[in-house]
C-alpha cells in the first residue's frame, strides 16, 4: 500500500511527525514538501528535531500570490501523483498546501484523507477557510480532532465517514512535552542573528496572521500591549513581518517585547510550558496553551477552537491595546483535566482509518 503525505507548512510538518510513524507500520509513505515554508528555521529544524524522513519531493514553491502559489503547487503535485499512483493522498491542516493536495488528488481519482477537517471560523474572507472547506469536500476520509468539527461538516450535508480522532497536535505536544520537560532547548536568536537571554519569567507571544501582522496600524496596538505587560513577551516573529515588527519596535522603543527569529518546536513546546501565559492568532499555540495548563488570549474575531475557550481558559481580543490587557487579567482560573482533543492516540487511529478505507 502506497500513501503519499503532502506538507508544506510548520503545523504540518509537526501532525505528519506523530502519523507518518504510525503509517510506517503498515505501508510505504512518500512525503511531497510544496515548500511553502523554506527557511531552515521554518522547515528543516522541524525535519531535524522532529525525525522526520527528508521529503522524497521538494517542489520548491512559495510566496506570490495565494492563487499562483496554490496554482503552481497543483501542477507540480499532480506530475508528482501521476508518477507515484499512491492508494491514498495524506493532506494535512488549512494551508494552500493542504487544498493544492487534495484538487491535485481529486481530480486524479485518488482518495484523500484530511487531518483537522471540519474547523470552521464562518467566514470566506480569511484565507484558510477557504482551503478547509475545498478540502473537505473532496475529501473521502475527514479524521476530526473534535465534536465542534463533526457538528461543522454534519450542517454542511458530510456524515459518511467522518471520523472523531482526537488532534495528532496533542499526541505531539504529549510526546515531545515529556522529552522537553524543564531543559530549555536553544537559546534565542534575534532578528539581527544574535543570541539573546530569555528572561525567568515572560509571556509567550506569536502573532503572524494576515490580519493582525499586515498592517502598521494593527500591528502596533498588539505590540503595545505586549510592551506594557508586567514581564517581558518573548516574540518569535514570522518571516514575512520581520520587517515591519523590527521597525515599529524601534521606531517606538518598545523595550518588554523581546523579538526573536522563528523557534524550532521543542522550544516552542519550552516556550509554552515555562511562560506565564500566551497572546497569539496560532491556531496551533492556542491549542497548545490548552495542553499545557495555561491561559491564552487570541487575537483574532473568531473562534476557530471553541473548545479551548471553555473557563475563559482561552478568550478572544479585538487587536487593541485595552481590549488585549484587560483579557489578560481578566483570566486567572484555569482547570486541568478536560480532554476534548482525544487522548493522544489521534495518530494510532487515523493511520488504522486508512489502512481500512485502502484494505476495502
Ligand atoms: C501559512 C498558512 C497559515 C499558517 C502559516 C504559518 C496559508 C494560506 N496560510 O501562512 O495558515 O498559520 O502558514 O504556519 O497557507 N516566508 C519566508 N520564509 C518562509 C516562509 C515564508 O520568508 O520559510 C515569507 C514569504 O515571503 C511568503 C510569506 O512569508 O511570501 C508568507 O508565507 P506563506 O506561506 O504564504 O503564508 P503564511 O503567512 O506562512
Ligand atoms: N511554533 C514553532 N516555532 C515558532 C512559533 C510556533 O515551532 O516560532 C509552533 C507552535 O508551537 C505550533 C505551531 O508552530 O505547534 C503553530 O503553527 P503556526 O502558528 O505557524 O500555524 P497555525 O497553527 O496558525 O496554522
């Protein structure tokens, strides 16, 4: 049995991590890298710590457009399945990756199955949406991470063989929480390529969407607030608002935000166990926030995981100075033992769901 895992992105890299392993008992994978993301602290570290196998493709595309990037990425894919006649195509998440996969796939045929179907914000202006919902409708196997994601599809007419698995992302955080336990795991690179401390105390911060990274206006509200917290707000900035973080943070002196390069996972997972609480527009670090115990405010208009917000453990802050600080303090009461993620066997059971839908 042939499967081929199309990854393009950071959060895939770290979901194909736990399942690829799994998939490995029963068949022989191929991994296609879109090469979406490409810096070395953006890929490869995540090959590297992860123990990822180097991809068998690297199709080497990014940036432009979201049209011409998914454009590009369905041409060379579909040269890549024609070559390959996979039983099965493995799409991860809600990038442009994730749908130029699963189109390419579609329209040869080939069964896909989809990781993290179902989440749905409710609007078509932000871009992910779009390739969640494209994919999930090309989709043959749709493996849920939670109830909100089933109830999602079930409105939108999708019940046949739909899956609740739990989140390979919490069977990750699980699997290499343990590993990273109190050892931090690198120091910290500034965006001029120096190593800086990481203070004992801090908040963990990321912030990179379309949304709130795109304009200076927005940008600096959220920054602002980062700076006028009581500890320093570690900030591991996305490569694609370096610039403009470096320069608003210079232009306005904003000396408690401590900008950094983009950090590998295992530091991410550091980051987000040691930190007093988390700001960010992740999907992924707010759901890791969840794992870890610890209060999270999102900087975004809509929920994309209601069940992190349950206790207020995680709550949503219009991109404004007031509205991000008062949210902060605002959340003091975290419970620990709910698990709506699954139980960290997510992996075990999507790679068994696949093994089934290809023995048919
Ligand atoms: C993508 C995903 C988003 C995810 C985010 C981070 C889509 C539509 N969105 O957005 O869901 O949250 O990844 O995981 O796919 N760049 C670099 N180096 C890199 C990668 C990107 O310099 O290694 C720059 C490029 O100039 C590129 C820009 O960043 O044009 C944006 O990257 P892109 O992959 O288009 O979108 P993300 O913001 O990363
Ligand atoms: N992450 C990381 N290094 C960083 C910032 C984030 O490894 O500098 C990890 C984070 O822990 C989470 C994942 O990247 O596991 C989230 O990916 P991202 O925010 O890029 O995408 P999203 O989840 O929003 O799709």
């Amino acid at each position: 049995m042939k499967i081929v895992t199309i990854v393009g992105a950071r959060p895939q890299f770290i979901k194909a991590a736990v399942v690829s392993r799994k998939l490995w008992e029963f068949c022989e994978e191929t991994i296609i890298h879109t090469g979406q993301h490409y810096d070395y602290n953006m890929s490869d570290i995540f090959f590297e710590e992860l123990e990822i196998p180097k991809p068998n493709y690297n199709l080497g595309i990014s940036g432009g457009t979201h049209g011409k990037m998914t454009g590009e990425m369905l041409i060379k894919i579909e040269e890549v399945l024609l070559q390959e006649q996979p039983n099965m195509v493995l799409v991860y998440g809600d990038t442009n990756s994730t749908m130029a996969g699963a189109l390419a796939a579609v329209k040869l045929n080939i069964p896909i199955c989809h990781v993290e179907a179902g989440a749905r914000l409710g609007t078509l202006s932000n871009p992910e949406e779009v390739n969640r919902i494209t994919t999930d409708h090309v989709s043959s196997l749709l493996a849920c991470c939670t109830e909100s994601a089933i109830n999602f599809l079930r409105k939108e007419g999708k019940t046949r063989n739909v899956y609740l698995v739990g989140d390979p992302m919490y069977d990750a955080f699980l699997f290499y929480g343990e590993k990273v336990g109190d050892n931090q795991q690198e120091s910290l690179v500034d965006l001029n390529g120096l190593e800086v401390e990481l203070p004992t105390e801090y908040y963990y911060m990321t912030c990179h969407r379309q949304e709130n990274a795109g304009s200076d206006e927005v940008l600096l509200e959220i920054l602002d607030a980062a700076n006028s917290l009581e500890a320093p707000c570690v900030y591991p900035v996305h490569p694609r608002n370096q610039a403009r973080v470096a320069r608003l943070i210079n232009k306005y002196d904003f000396k408690n935000v401590i900008t950094c390069k983009p950090v590998g996972y295992l530091m991410s997972v550091y980051l987000t166990l040691h930190c007093k609480k988390v700001i960010t527009d992740s999907g992924g670090l707010q759901r890791e926030a969840f794992f870890a115990g610890k209060q999270c405010v999102t900087v975004f208009d809509y929920v994309v995981w209601p069940e992190t917000m349950v206790d207020n453990r995680n709550q949503l802050a219009r991109p404004d100075k007031k509205d991000i600080l008062d949210k902060l303090s605002a959340i003091q009461h975290v419970r620990e033992s709910m698990t709506p993620f699954g139980d960290g066997d997510s992996a075990t059971k999507i790679a068994k769901l696949i093994l089934d839908y290809c023995s048919q």
